[in-house]
C-alpha cells in the first residue's frame, strides 16, 4: 500500500496513506500545480474491472460533489489513470 508514496499520478504525487477500504485506498497527496493538499481514492485492480462497482463509484463520486459540509472533503474530479 505505502509503495505509491512518492509516485505522480497525473497533476497529483501522493505523500501518504489515509486509509484503506473495502474498494482500495485513499491517499493524501498534492497537486503540483496549485500546492493543494488532496484526497485520492484509488480503487483495487479486481474492482476496476467490474462494471457495477465501477458504475456504483461514479455515482459515488457524483454525489458527494453535491454535498458541503465542513467534514466532508470536496471532489475535484475523477476518472481512470493509465
């Protein structure tokens, strides 16, 4: 899990581990060209692959951008890294 302390993905580099879940790990990270301090979540291979958890994670993703709340962090974007 911590292997991908370090690593870039796209405009973020993760600098350390949250948590892990039933669906993968959420790392903090930065965003290199804002110097923000991010959230990623990145989803298990095996759960990448099936299209229901992968439906289930955009809709995930869609409604926690509709929500404000001081304890719930905001969501930029999301998709698929290569």
């Amino acid at each position: 899990m911590t292997k991908r302390i370090g690593e870039q993905f796209g405009k973020y580099r993760i600098t350390g581990l949250l948590g892990v879940g039933g669906m993968g790990e959420v790392y903090e990270a930065e965003h290199l060209k804002l110097a923000r301090r991010v959230a990623i979540k990145v989803v298990r291979p095996e759960h990448a692959r099936d299209p229901a958890l992968e439906a289930r994670f955009v809709n995930e993703a869609r409604a926690l951008a509709r929500v404000r709340h001081p304890s719930i962090v905001l969501i930029f974007e999301f998709g698929v890294l290569p």
